[in-house]
C-alpha cells in the first residue's frame, strides 16, 4: 500500500509553475500559454524564472543583473529591456515596478516543480491558517503542513511555516518543550533546503527575540539585507527585533521601507507604535488582523474603557484562547471592572517566560493597580528575557505611573538608556537602515 501511495504522489507531481493561463517548465526551460509553446530569449526566460519562484515578493535589480549577467558589468537598461518584453508577453499588470528597487511577479502562482497540486493546494490553506493566530488554527495549519512534508519532504517553505506553526504552539499551547523541540528542528531543515529562503529569515526571527537574542537577530537580518536591500520579509523581521532592542525609531523606519517595498506584508508594528505611546496609530494598523489584545490595551490607555471592555467580553466569549493570550486579556479585563485580586491572580499564577513583551504588558498592569513592586520585577524579568523597554516608554506612559514612584526606577531607567545606547553602537558597526 505505501509503495502504491508513493507511485500515485511521484505521478501527481508538478513538473512546472502555473499562473493565469501559462505554464513555466524550469527542465524544459519552456513557456507555454493554454498548452501553445510560447517563444522566449534565454536571459528572458531566466528572468522570467527568477520572477515566478518569488512570487508576490519583491526581486531586487542588483539580483537580477547578478544572475543574468554574472561577472559582466552591465547597465540597468539591458534588465529593463527584458522587463519590457515579458510585459508584452504575459501582460502589463503581471510584473510591478517597484522604484528604485527592482519587480515584483503579481500574477498568483498554483503550482511548484517537484510539489504536487495537491499538495500546494494544502501547503496554501495551511498560510491562510496560520493568519488566524489563534491555537486551534495553527494546530490545524501544523497538521496540513505535516502532510505536505511526508509527500514532499524537501518542500522548504513548508519547513518555514512548520517552524513557525510549532514556536506559536510552544508559546501558547500546553505542548511546550515538544513543540519548540520540533520549530529549531524545523528551521533547520528550512536553512539546510534553503539557506537564502526569505520566510525562513523572517520567522526565525520571531525564535530569536522570544529566546533572549535579539541582538543577533539584527545582525543576521542586516547582513542578509547587505545582499538583498530590497527584502521585505528580513525588514519585516527588523521590526520586531529592533523593538525588543529599544530602537522605537528605528523599528518604525524598518516597518515603513518594508511597506514601500511590500504593501501586503505584515509587520509587528502596532506594537512597536503602542510602545511609542501612538495609541490611535496602533489601532488602525491592528485592523484587519486576527485581533486579541493590542487595540483593547490601546482604547484603555486612550481612556475608552467602555470599548475596551466590551471588546475583550467578546474575544473571550467567542475567541478560541491559548492559556497565556487568556491571561493577557482578562487581566487587562479584571483591571478595568475593578477587580484587583482577580487581575493581580491570573498574572501571577501564569507563565511569560517565553514572551518577554507579555511581560511588558503584564508590568504595565501591576502598576496601574498600584504594584510598584511587582512591575518593577515585570520590567526587570522582560530585560533579562530579551525585551529592551525604550526609555521614553518608561518615562511617558501613563500606566507605568506606578513604577516612576518606585525607589528603584531611576536604576532601572538608567540602565534601559545603556542598553538602548549599546545597542545604538552595536547597530553602527553593521548597518546604517
């Protein structure tokens, strides 16, 4: 039965990628349109190739002229020639124009070489999926994604969003070690597939900073983008890091050249403009996501408590929950109906220690009950697991009030300014964003 299992998936398997009414045929190096043989000069078609494997993502000039004329130092215009007649052969619309930069291959691609369509079918509902970011989507998306690697095992981009499905599941379900165990695993057989797979270096991201390296996060995403500038996956990536850094500004600034590039990707940046104390910013950024947590927080600090409440009564009356997204949200709940023990209870009684940002919010919220104390720790504990809260936060935000009364806070301000100042030093020695 396995054997006829393994002939029946070899048949199925895609020899080509196919949009719209075309077929690329990478061995045969042949186009085709509605099965018609459709004629291109080589560098076109490799060109064409280049485009179609990154699909929706964009592809630098500097890459291209590298691999259509590798060792040759040739002017912008030979690439801009070749752009011009795959216009004219698979329609205008089908590549973009991003300026400065390089093209994008807008036309949706339903089919890889070496994965069947079957398999690329589930591959794609598994990403819908994980949009989703609740547990029981992602359990889900972990699932289709097992079942595309055993029908294709070197699918790399399927090891990526494995790795990642399994460190959400890690953080927020009860399988922990077995599921962080399985996202390292998964990473690296994505790097050993792929070492320059984008996604890879976008989601790894996501392991580094929860592990307490964000430093070597930045690095590795500004050396990847000394070879790709024009990336939005890897400055999507900074986003993140560079807020667990304490750079707000520049976190920003990675968040807007990602969107230049890339008006569809997705940024951690509402949280970067929360930190920033941009409520009102963080929210309309939040929309249009699987929302938990964030823009509850946002109308609270803009004092809207009515909304909050009645948003956060909603999510987690109808909202599927991971244990610690619970506690985040009904402490911030029993917080704003006047129930001290009951918030003060859940946040002590629940691990963060593979979140450090929760454990930002979670100080945010023993101060504004009035736990100097116990937010002065919460601020310590996200320093110590990787979170770098940047000094204008801790001086400006209204609910860390509490905390300012502290003894303790002028050291632990000053010593956020060192480490924000550090990592100011070490981002000079790499690269100017």
């Amino acid at each position: 039965m396995a054997q006829d299992f393994s002939k029946e998936n070899q048949s199925s398997v895609e020899t080509t990628f196919r949009f719209g009414e075309f077929e690329l045929d990478p061995s045969e190096r042949r186009l085709t349109r509605a099965g018609t043989p459709v004629a291109l000069q080589p560098k076109a078609f490799d060109a064409l190739l280049c485009l179609v494997r990154r699909a929706q993502h964009l592809v630098s000039k500097q890459e291209l002229i590298a691999i259509l004329w590798p060792s040759v130092h040739v002017s912008e215009a030979n690439l801009t020639n070749i752009i011009v007649n795959l216009r004219k052969i698979i329609g205008r619309e089908s590549l973009r124009t991003v300026s400065k930069y390089g093209y994008r291959f807008e036309l949706p691609v339903s089919g890889e070489p070496g994965v069947s369509r079957a398999t690329f079918e589930r591959f794609a509902r598994a990403r819908e999926l994980t949009t989703q970011r609740s547990v029981d989507s992602m359990n889900l998306a972990r699932d289709y994604l097992w079942i595309c690697l055993a029908e294709s095992p070197s699918f790399a981009p399927a090891w990526a969003w494995l790795g990642r499905c399994c460190w959400f599941l890690g953080k927020f379900s009860g399988h922990r070690p077995a599921c962080l165990d399985l996202a390292h695993a998964a990473f690296a057989r994505a790097f050993a597939l792929d070492p320059h797979l984008a996604v890879a270096h976008q989601f790894y991201t996501l392991v580094q900073v929860d592990s307490g390296h964000a430093r070597e996060a930045v690095s590795r995403l500004l050396d990847r983008l000394q070879v790709h500038p024009g990336e939005p996956e890897s400055l999507a990536g900074l986003v993140q890091a560079l807020r667990f850094r304490g750079l707000i500004d520049l976190s920003l600034e990675a968040h807007r050249r990602a969107i230049a590039l890339d008006p569809a990707v997705v940024t951690s940046c509402p949280h970067t403009l929360f930190v920033a104390g941009e409520y009102a910013a963080a929210i309309e950024a939040y929309g249009g996501r699987g929302a938990y947590y964030l823009d509850c927080a946002c109308w609270a600090a803009l004092g809207d408590s009515h909304r909050a409440v009645q948003l956060l009564h909603q999510r987690l009356r109808t909202n599927p929950l991971s244990p610690l997204m619970t506690a985040l949200m009904t402490s911030l709940l029993a917080i704003l109906e006047g129930n001290p023990n009951a918030a003060l209870f859940t946040m002590q009684k629940t691990d963060a220690t593979l979140d450090p940002e929760v454990q930002f919010y979670f100080a945010r919220h023993y101060s504004r009950l009035g736990q100097s104390e116990l937010g002065i720790d919460a601020l310590r504990q996200a320093a110590r697991s990787g979170f770098i809260c940047a000094p204008a936060t801790l001086q400006s935000d209204t609910w860390l009030s509490a905390v300012r009364e502290h003894p303790e806070f002028p050291a632990l301000l000053e010593a956020a300014k060192q480490q924000v100042e550090d990592a100011h030093t070490a981002l000079a020695h790499l690269l100017t964003i």
